[in-house]
C-alpha cells in the first residue's frame, strides 16, 4: 500500500506533526479500498489532530 504522508502533513497544522511519533503505525481513518483520508480537506480526523493538539499545546 502507498501513501502519501506528504499530502496528509499538508493538511495538519505544522506544530501537530510531531504529535504523531509513528506515521505509519498510526490508526487513520482509512477508506474501503485501506487508503487514509486524512489528506482530504474536511478530514474529521485531520481536524480533531489539529484541535486536540492545540489545546494540549496551551495547557
């Protein structure tokens, strides 16, 4: 399986990416056919990274 993580760190918020320690290993949201969807523009999961990430990063 290919994937271009490239196109899902262009999605995320710079500061979040080092959130993610495994880029491979980690559970994304993937399609039927096993492709991650996080490169897409309304990607809940890219979202919630972003969020989530922030609000940990102001505590």
């Amino acid at each position: 399986m290919m994937v271009d993580f490239q196109a899902v760190r262009e999605n995320l918020f710079p500061a979040s990416h080092g959130a993610i320690e495994d880029w491979t290993g980690f559970p994304w949201h993937r399609d039927r056919t096993n492709r991650i969807q996080a490169h897409k523009v309304r990607s809940s999961q890219a979202i919630a990274i972003d969020v989530f990430v922030s609000l940990s990063a102001d505590v």
